[in-house]
C-alpha cells in the first residue's frame, strides 16, 4: 500500500494551480481576536491596531527567492517591461495582543498594465497549500493572470509562516528525509511498525517547537485572514479583490466571515469543503483520486493501452503494479529504482492535470515491461516536496520550508487529534473508497497527534450574511478538492453569497486548465463585475490522443 508520505508530499503540498491541494479544517475563534467583522479588542487594541494600519510599504525591486521560499533567480520583468516589486508588511504576531511582537509579511506585485482610469485596485492570491510561497509562485503563472491585469494590480504574499515570512521549521531536511525511510507509514499492524509512526510524528512536533515555538501559536488562518485585510487596507483598497485557489479558498471563505463588507469581487477555484473534519477531507480526497484515477482509465481504454482492455482491468493493474513494486523496487539506468510510492508519486502528481495524463500512460506501461524510468523521472519531477518542477514552477529546493509549513498551519487550524486506533477503525472505509489512495490518506491524519498547539476547531467557519457575491468555481473531476465541495460551501457561506460555476472537467482547480468558458467567465466577473447564472457549466474541451 502505499505510504502516507508518498500521499502527503504528492498530494497535501501546494504547487500552484495544477499541483496544490489542502486537507486543514480551520476556523476563526476567539484565539484569533474578536468577532466577525470588529477590530479584535479594546480601545487600546485598536490603537495598537492603528499603528499598523498607518504603516507605508516600501516595495523594491524582487530579489531571488530565499532557499527557505524555494530559491531560484530573481523574478524577471514582465514582456511590457513592468518589473517585479516585493515589500514587507508588518503585523501583529498575535492579533489578540497587537501591542505585542509584530511579524514581517513578505508580498510581491506587478502593477497594473493598462489605462490607470480603468484600474480596480488590486486583487490578491492565494494559490493554495497551505504552506506555499506566493512570492515565487506568482511570477511564475503570472502569464495566466494577464489579462486580469489590464485592471488589477497582481499581488500575492508569503502566508505567516512560510517562506520569507517568519518560515516555521522543524527536522532538519536530511533527518527528516533519513526518519522518513526508515519508518512504513501504512504500518500493518499495531507494533512496532505503529509504534515508530507515532514517534516519528512526535519527534517532528517536538522539533517545530523546540525551532519555532514562538511562531507556531499563530500561523492559522484566521490570522493568515486578519492579514489579508490588513493588506487591503495599506493596498489602497476599499475591498478586498481575491482569486483563491485550493487552500486560498478556505482562506477567502474564513475572511470573508470576518470581514463580510470588506470583500469585494471574489472567486474561489478548487472549493475546500468546509463542513469536513481532517479525517473526512482526507477520505474525500482518497474518492476523489480513485474517480480522477477511473477517469484516467477510461481514457486509457479509449487510447488502446496494454493495461487492461477495460477500466476495471487498468485500475486494477495499477494496484497490482504497486503492490509488486513494494515486493521488488524496479532498477533505473541511473542505478537507482523505482517502488510503490513512486509509482504512486507519480499518478498522483499526474492526476492533477489531464495534460500529463498522455506521459503517466507511457510510464505505466513502460513499467509493465519491465522499464521503470519514465515513471520515476515523472515522479521526481511531479513529487519531489511536492514542488512538481513543471515549466511555470520550478521544483522546490531541498531548503524550503514548505512541507513544515503545512504541517504548522494544518495542525494550528485542526482541533482533531486522533489515535492509531482511530485511523484503523476507519481504515476499511478508506479501502474502500480507493485501495490505491486510501490507506495513505488514513495514516496521514495522525500527522497532527502531539501537536504543541491547540487547533482552533473541526473545520472552518466560513458563513458570510451581508457579504456580496462570491464566484465558486468547481471541477466535477477534481482529486483533491472534490466537486462536492463547492456546493457546500455556497451552502455555509450563505444564501446569495456562493454563485456555482461548474466545470466538467479534469484536473485539480478549473481555471489553470486554460478552459475558454471557464477564463471567460472568471474574467468577465473580475474585470466587469458580470457574473455567470449559477449553476452554469462549462464544457472540457477534447483531450489530444496520448499515442
């Protein structure tokens, strides 16, 4: 089977639009200061507050990416010359006590390129996670998002606690990567193998606590979301203009239940089900890769593959494959091999988007002759961190604290905590739901056993009376933030709040799939306010064939 780290790095990591996913349930509480909508305290408070509030940025030239963001070059100018501009926000560490230590919040923007009357404002991203550094994302997918700045600034930043914004850290890269090896994380019994499981979780705690104890109370979202208007505010914004991907939706649903009169025009892509807890999003997720999988088979079968001669027979060559592949790693050219998580590294990565769909069918069955570098190489390149090193984003440097961050903002959101015991007797539901996906996804709900940090809640609270319309953006064959979730969260945000748009489509998130209906309707809603009925959907266009 395959093992929770094979999961966790491939699926729970933020790689843009195309590789980001989120498993957190989140929800503001008094931790975070104040009802929805106040300023978070007293009269003193709100002083504090102010000072915050009358701070100027200072934004300069981006220079290259810190290793802790994920290194690389420096970000380069755009093809009409506008050049990259980064800044550092201050703000309250803890928004309860604003009187208190303050935190650097690292953004970066592109201004506006076409008539300064036409422009909006700005409009912010968050492309998921969480964990992932918006600093170096934005630039890269920044060709998507060119005609949304005919009118908007583009502006993204480093969430509290990654990257260049007092980055989180824990076990040291190469410990953690040797401990990872050395443990089975779909332990098969109550042992020793359970054992080691657990102690690794609790010797990670132990090191985010001992290394960045004096952060970690404090990089959830309903902070991260405390921040957002915070930027709004200094931006020159009224409102606030945001494009959420993945994990960026929970966060624009947790804002806008802060801030209701403050959001402006929003879209949500790749809707986070807010009514889950840790262990039902993940059980979702095993669902939805299992269906994204199916679809992939059902392609397959359509090409002709020598996988099996119908979906059924692919899927369960698949699982046949892997479970070998645990027994007897397959040797590569290069001298090393390929096993089960690998190959499990690589569907999944693969099932992201339907366009790499054509190169995971060339790797399975290569591997069925006995030929296992096409899907190595596929699953380094879509696994590696969960950084998949694509053109528009380079794979993530070993420095990154990504995987830290997400386990730090994860388990600062999430109030469950469970047990081996729990996740075994939820396991044949998982098995169920997907052999290949599930018992992966089950033993990593125990990520957040130990955590130092009390969570806030079971899952978010998101609900928005008063606020405009919101653009819901779901994709029926989405793996990691199944379709589901896009109506439940127009359900809790409220009535007239979330406005469907459906795309019947593959791949995680709708719009960076380059569908025309899908851009066309983002856009019109985001440049010209228009919103599609809801309910409408957007057809895929036709997928070229894989031989």
């Amino acid at each position: 089977m395959p093992s929770a780290r094979a999961i966790s790095t491939a699926v729970l990591l933020s790689t843009a639009t195309l590789l980001s996913c989120s498993l957190t349930a989140c929800a503001p509480t008094e931790r975070g200061g104040g009802r929805a909508g106040d300023g978070g305290g007293t009269a003193t408070g709100a002083q504090d507050e102010n000072r915050f509030q009358k701070q100027t940025l200072n934004w300069k030239d981006c220079p290259a990416p810190a290793p802790v963001q994920g290194g690389g070059e420096a970000p380069a100018p755009l093809p009409d010359g506008t050049r990259w501009q980064c800044t550092t926000m201050q703000a309250p560490l803890d928004w309860k006590n604003p009187s208190g230590e303050s935190i650097g919040i690292e953004l970066i923007r592109a201004r506006a390129g076409g008539d300064t009357d036409d422009r909006i404002g700005s409009l912010l991203f968050n492309f998921g996670g969480p964990g992932g550094s918006g600093v170096t994302t934005l630039p890269g997918l920044a060709p998507d998002y060119e005609k949304l700045r005919s009118r908007y600034d583009l502006v993204s930043f480093d969430p509290r606690g990654v990257g260049n914004s007092r980055s989180v850290r824990c076990l040291d890269p190469d410990a953690a990567e040797e401990a990872e090896d050395e443990v089975d994380e779909t332990p098969d019994d109550d042992g020793d193998e359970t054992d080691a499981l657990v102690e690794l979780n609790r010797l990670t705690a132990a090191a985010c606590e001992k290394n960045s104890g004096d952060v970690l109370p404090y990089v959830g979202t309903t902070e991260a979301a405390r921040d957002l208007d915070l930027m709004r505010h200094l931006l020159g914004d009224e409102k606030l203009h945001y494009f959420g991907i993945s994990y960026g939706t929970q966060l624009g649903g947790v804002y806008a239940h802060l801030f209701p009169k403050n959001v402006g025009r929003a879209v949500l892509d790749g809707v986070v089900d807010p009514t889950h807890d840790m262990m039902e999003k993940a059980l979702g997720q095993a669902g939805g890769f299992q269906l994204a999988f199916e679809h992939f088979a059902d392609w397959c079968v359509e090409q002709r593959c020598t996988l099996g001669a119908d979906t059924e027979a692919v899927v369960a060559a698949a699982v046949e494959l892997e479970a070998g592949l645990d027994e007897a790693p397959l040797p590569t050219t290069d001298g090393s091999e390929l096993d089960g998580d690998e190959l499990v590294e690589a569907v999944v990565g693969s099932l992201y988007s339907q366009t790499l769909w054509p190169a995971l069918l060339v790797g399975l069955e290569a591997v069925t002759r006995g030929d296992g570098d096409v899907l190595r190489d596929l699953a380094e390149t879509l696994g590696q961190h969960g950084s998949g090193g694509t053109d528009d984003e380079p794979a993530e440097s070993d420095e990154s604290n990504e995987n830290d961050a997400f386990r730090a903002i994860t388990c600062d959101d999430s109030s469950d905590r469970y047990t081996p015991a729990d996740v075994r007797a939820r396991l044949p539901e998982f098995v169920e739901a997907s052999p290949l996906f599930g018992p992966g996804l089950a033993w990593s709900a125990l990520s957040c056993a130990g955590w130092p940090v009390p969570g806030e809640a079971e899952h978010p609270e998101v609900s928005a009376p008063g606020a405009p319309p919101i653009l819901l953006v779901g994709n029926t064959g989405d793996p990691a933030t199944p379709y589901a979730g896009a109506a439940r969260m127009a359900e809790r945000l409220g009535k007239g709040v979330g406005v469907e748009l459906t795309y019947d489509g593959e791949g995680h998130g709708a719009f960076g799939s380059g569908n025309p209906c899908v851009r066309d309707a983002v856009h019109a809603y985001l440049l010209d306010g228009r919103l599609p009925e809801s309910g409408e959907v957007c057809e895929p266009e036709p997928l070229p064939e894989g031989k």
